[in-house]
C-alpha cells in the first residue's frame, strides 16, 4: 500500500471501523520539497504528520508498515515508535534488530511479517535472545499479495507454498515460544484474501486475524488518487502479471503501457537523488520504481504503475470502509451459517434436520 496509498485516511477509517489502520511509510515524503537533499528528515516530517493526523481523526488502533529493504528503515522505525505508534509491521527482509529501536517504550507492539514458518523461528529465535522480547503477532504473507513478494518467481504458483500451508507452518513454529514464554503469538494470514468466506476460512485453520489490502484500495477514503483506483476497477484478470521489480524481488502489478514498455527494452532515464532501497542496483536498472509508483499514486499511469494483489480484477466500483467492512461482516456471518447447516446435525431426526443459528 505504498508509495503515498494507505496514508492518514484510510488509516484513521479503518481503525474507526474497528480494524487496524496501517500507514505505509514506504517513498512517504517523495513529495516534500527537500525530499532529494534531505532524505531522512522529509520522510520522517511525513510520517510524523501522517501518525498524528491519524490519531486526531480516529479513535482505534493505528500502525505503520516499514519495510526492512528501506535505506531509512531505521530512521522511519523510531520516528513510529517516538510517536508512539500502536504496532509497527515489518517485513521484506527480516527484521532482526527492531526491538532495539523501543529504547523503553512500552506501548508500540512489534509485528514481523514473513513468508515462511522458518523466518518467524528465525525472529523470534533472535528477539529472544538478544533482546528479551518475543513478536506480539507475526503477519505471514503468501505469494498471491500485491507488490514485492518473499518468494522466487517459480515458487508464486507451486501450491507448496500457498497461504494456508504457509500459516499452519508459522503457527506450528511459534507454538514453542508461545508455550515456553507463556504469551499468545497471534498469527495475521496476508495475501490473497477478498471476502468474508475467505476470513473465515483463514481463522478456521488457525489465523487469529487477516491482513486486507487489495479491497481498500477501491474506496473513497484511500490516499491514491481517484485514477489509480480506476485502474483497479478496469483491470481484468489476464491483466493482474508478475514483474521483476528493480529492487531484486519479483512484484505482482496491474499490466500497462508503462510497464510493456520496460519489457520492449525502453528504459526510463532518471538521476537517483536518493538510495531509497538497498537491494536497487539503481545505476543499471530501467527506471525508478520510487518515481513509477509515486506517478502512479497521483494518477501519471503513463510514467507509472499499479502494484496489486491477485484479485484486483474482481474490483468493480468505489465504496466507503465503512461499508466494504459491513460486507466482509456479513460474508462471514454468512459462512458461518453454512457451516451450522451442513455440519450441525446433533439433534437430526429421520427426514428433519434442526439448525442453530
């Protein structure tokens, strides 16, 4: 949901709708003025601003995403904190020294996200033991998200890898921790997930919450532009397409004219005023994904594009939170009635069959 898409808006709306309302922090000050002479302290004036605009116009959970791969990882990760920020999600990479950045605070929650039960082990394994500090919830994120993606291209489709393997692994390897230390690691299934019989399924095979991003991008309250939206809204399946991101990771995006060119061998000249990814070998690639999601996020589709998960064609209008979390509600109200019918059979009678609900 970055570059400039899930901001103080849509934060504040989702947490007001009971949800957690997360800030992306990813290219968050590439508007500012002094953004290409002062990298650091533009991004954090944002993310400041962003936080306690948030803040004033909610009154739920509040949380930011930071991605590891970030050169300001560090920067943006205490700036959260020093406002104290209710979680910090982090993940594209693995966040081994996160907790460090606490320095006493007690309020901030930390969430890694991951994409295999063996990275969760593995940051655990290391809060523990090198900070005293075991993960509040750890996100596991399969490969039909939208974006940069933890998995190799060949891996996207191989079934060994889909969402639900994915949790039952990351739950089976936070169970230790979570039973030697006496505290509950919830685990927050990502990745594909679109409707309320979706969540259901996903806390049906163990996740304690869900992470959405795709549906909350097609509502009146996301930062993006009304153009980018658009773009979601007129995407058709063939057109949701795996790329090769120039941060070294593969990315699921929305297919355009943008992008056909840079696979036509066009490239985009640019001057990078700021490494703002470390794995970006920004001297040989084609073009700027910061500038090309940054055009994109204003609604400059032709020097841009759209990142999105796998069901972003299924998007077919504009609506409120609001509204899109009453109808996640009741898909799962609805799921869970389906269930009582077809698994509740305790008081079946011959040719009768009384349900609960």
């Amino acid at each position: 949901m970055g570059v400039r898409i899930s901001l103080s808006e849509l934060a504040s709306a989702v947490a007001n709708e009971g949800g957690i309302g997360v800030i992306a922090t990813a290219g968050i000050g590439i508007l500012e003025k002094d953004i290409s002479t002062n990298w650091i302290e533009a991004n954090n004036r944002v993310l400041r601003n962003e936080i306690r605009k948030a803040k004033k116009l909610s009154r739920g959970i509040i949380g930011v995403n930071v991605m590891v791969a970030l050169s300001n990882y560090a920067d943006l990760a205490k700036t959260a904190i020093e406002e104290n920020i209710d979680i910090v999600f982090s993940g594209a990479g693995l966040p081994l020294h996160l907790p460090q950045y606490l320095n006493g605070n007690t309020h901030t929650k930390l969430v890694p996200i991951v994409s295999s039960g063996r990275a969760a082990k593995i940051i655990a394994k290391n809060w523990i033991d090198k900070y005293n500090y075991i993960p509040d919830a750890i996100v596991v994120e399969g490969p039909l998200a939208g974006g940069h993606l933890g998995f190799k291209i060949e891996n996207i489709e191989n079934p060994e890898y889909k969402l639900e393997k994915l949790l039952s692994e990351v739950i089976e390897a936070m169970k230790p921790f979570a039973e030697k230390y006496n505290k509950p690691i919830p685990v927050i299934a990502a990745g594909g997930i679109y409707t309320g019989i979706d969540i259901y399924k996903f806390l049906e095979l163990g996740a304690s919450g869900v992470q959405m991003g795709t549906r909350f991008v097609v509502t009146n309250e996301c930062d993006a532009s009304i153009k980018f939206k658009q773009t979601y809204i007129d995407s058709e399946k063939e057109d949701i397409i795996i790329i090769k991101s120039p941060v070294g990771m593969p990315g699921r995006a929305i297919n355009n004219c943008f992008l056909e060119e840079v696979y036509n061998g066009k490239k985009k000249p640019f001057k990078c005023p700021y490494h703002c990814i470390i794995t970006c070998d920004y001297k040989t690639t084609p073009y700027c994904i910061a500038f090309a999601l940054t055009n994109a996020s204003k609604g400059n589709l032709e020097h841009g594009f759209a990142f999105a998960g796998k069901n972003a064609y299924r998007t077919k209008g504009l609506t409120s939170v609001k509204h899109l979390i009453n109808s996640l509600l009741e898909e799962y109200k609805q799921a869970i009635r389906i269930r009582q019918i077809v698994f509740y059979p305790m008081f079946q009678r011959p040719n009768e069959l009384y349900v609960t609900g």
